[in-house]
C-alpha cells in the first residue's frame, strides 16, 4: 500500500494521485490539507515491536501495511486551519503537525 500525504489542492499530488490510480497500486491519500483534524493517528510499542494506523471516516490504514510514502507538503492557505488558535499561531501549527506524522511515518519505514 502507497501513503500519499499532500493535499489535492496541490497539483504534483493530484496527478501523482491519479497515476498511481490508473497504474492499478493500492493507495490511501492522508490530505494534509484536513490533518489532524479528519484524522486519528494511532502508534504503540509493544516489547521492541512498533504498531500503528492511520485512519479517518473512509478507511483505516495499518502503517505495516506501507510499502511506499510520497510527501508533499501544503502550506497555510491549502490548510483548513486552527479555529482555537490566534493567527499568529496557525503557521507553527501547522509546521509542526506535519513535523510530527512525518516523525512517527519515519518510524515505520525505518523500523525492522
């Protein structure tokens, strides 16, 4: 299964969508665009061994399941925003919501 994390707002992400789709590969897009609040990220350790999932109303995704992740990352004004956030705080937010499910997708694809 191929992660595609961007938002399709964003061109590169809508065709790389679209041609992973007619070459016939499984794929999940997480729409950055809507994360976290669409989303419900999930990562336990368990004596060495790291599971987790990505999931939001359409589907559910075990990350041992990611063979693949193709990272484009969206900006403020592709972003549905921070509604209890000052403005001043909407960018770090957001830099730093997409910092942390790169950090935890990171994990995955280096763990053994």
């Amino acid at each position: 299964m191929i992660l595609i994390c961007g938002g399709l707002a964003d061109l590169v992400t809508e065709f790389v969508c679209a041609r992973i789709e007619n070459l016939g590969y499984e794929y999940r897009l997480l729409n950055l665009g809507l994360y976290p609040a669409r989303y419900r990220v999930s990562c336990t350790w368990d004596e060495g061994e790291l599971y987790g999932s990505i999931a939001c109303d359409d589907w559910e995704l075990d990350l041992a399941d990611v063979s693949g992740i193709f990272v484009r990352y969206v900006d403020q004004k592709c972003h549905v925003g921070f509604p209890l956030l000052p403005t001043a705080m909407q960018l770090p937010a957001l830099g730093e919501c997409q910092a942390g499910i790169m950090a935890v997708l990171e994990c995955f694809l280096v763990s053994p």
